[in-house]
C-alpha cells in the first residue's frame, strides 16, 4: 500500500505567469489598448471587449500593432 503524500506538481513549474500590459493612453480610448493573462495566452482588449487571445506576449504586440494601423486606414 502506497502512503506517499500526493503533490502539487503545477508549483514547481520554471514558466513564470505572463504579466499584463497596456499600450496607450488612458485618455485616448481609441488608441488604448491591455493584453492581460487569459489561461495560457493573453487576452487583447479594446473598448472593454476582448477582441484576441494571443499565444505570448511578442504576438499580442504586433496583433495590437497591426489593429492599430488597421483603425487608423478607415
């Protein structure tokens, strides 16, 4: 009979959470942009609605780089 205490495996992880970050003005609600964590990824919001879940934190900066200049044509 095994009498080992189970373990929590998931703390002795090396990966870091991902940290959240925004891009813009707080005023400037157009332009204003907060990747925040969102399970594995990071979820991008505009406007209060989420409108992407990035893989890392180099995609939801271009992905937001991208929707930038995509506003900014029309």
């Amino acid at each position: 009979m095994n009498k080992e205490q189970p373990t929590n495996s998931n703390i002795l992880t090396p990966c870091p959470p991902k940290n959240s970050f925004v891009i813009g003005s707080w005023d400037d609600e157009e332009n204003f942009y907060a990747a925040i964590p969102c399970g594995n990824g990071l979820a991008i919001i505009h406007k209060g609605v989420t409108i992407k879940i990035c893989r890392n934190t180099v995609s939801a900066k271009n992905y937001i780089e991208k929707h930038q200049k995509r506003r900014n044509k029309s």
